[in-house]
C-alpha cells in the first residue's frame, strides 16, 4: 500500500504542479492574504470570496516548489462550496496528518485526494510547504491582514 500512495503522490503533484487549477488572481475577491515560507521561497496570494458562509470561490497566483504548488492547487479544488466550518475542520485534520499527530487511517480517507500529501511528515522541512496555503486560507477565513509565514 505504501508503494501504490507513493506512486500516487508522485501523480497527482506533478499534475497539479504542472497545471495548478485555479491559479489566477481574482479581481473581486472579498479577501486576499500573502503567504510565504522562507524555508522554501514558497510566496503565495490567496483569494477568497465568501457568500453567506459558504467558500464561492477561491484561488492563488505565486511561485513555489512543486509541495507547495500541488497542496494550494489541490486545496482550492476542495474547499471550493464548503463552509467556513468545513473548511477550517478539513485544515485542521490536514495539518495534523502532515505534521504526524495523526496516523488514523478513516481520517486519511476523510482528507480525499490531500492523503497523498500525507508521507511530507517524514520531511519536516516539507509540512511548511504543503501547508502553506492552508495557513493562508485559514487567515483569509478569520479575516487576518498582514503576511502569512511558515516561520
């Protein structure tokens, strides 16, 4: 099994590495949040419009490694229609996966396509990576200005 996830996280970040969805800037977005990781480099802008606590649209503009690409790329695909509550829960077990608290199994399947990020736990250098966008989406949901960094 571990073969078969590693196989597929190799996929699914080259593809969305390669063809980030909704990577573009969003003129009429009712929140914008700068991220970045100095680590890394990894510099993003996170766009978020909200209509009645409901995620209608999200996306991002920046450069990154190819962790970070993928994680923000996969993130916009799934929060897009959830709610605020939703989306903050879906972080929260993300963050707690790619950082190592949690090995649950049920809570990768719960995760969906972000469980191939999973294995960055063994890279601590790479949880910023993958959670950087994470990290900036959760500023845009508590409506927090100023930079968001991994640091």
């Amino acid at each position: 099994m571990l073969d078969q996830l590693r196989e597929l996280y190799q996929e699914v970040v080259f593809d969305h590495n390669r063809n980030p969805r909704n990577f573009r800037a969003m003129a009429d977005a009712d929140r914008k949040v700068e991220g970045f990781n100095p680590l890394c480099g990894d510099r993003i802008t996170l766009y978020l419009k909200l209509r009645a606590g409901v995620i209608e649209d999200v996306s991002f503009q920046g450069s990154g490694c190819a962790i970070s690409t993928a994680s923000a790329s996969l993130m916009t695909e799934i929060v897009k229609g959830q709610t605020e509550q939703e989306a903050e829960r879906l972080f929260e077990l993300f963050h707690r996966i790619t950082t190592g608290q949690d090995d649950d199994l049920a809570n990768l399947e719960q995760i969906g396509k972000l469980a191939v990020l999973a294995g960055v736990r063994a890279y601590p250098a790479r949880v910023k990576c993958a959670t950087l966008a994470w990290h900036s989406l959760q500023a845009a949901l508590k409506n927090e200005a100023g930079t968001v960094s991994t640091e």
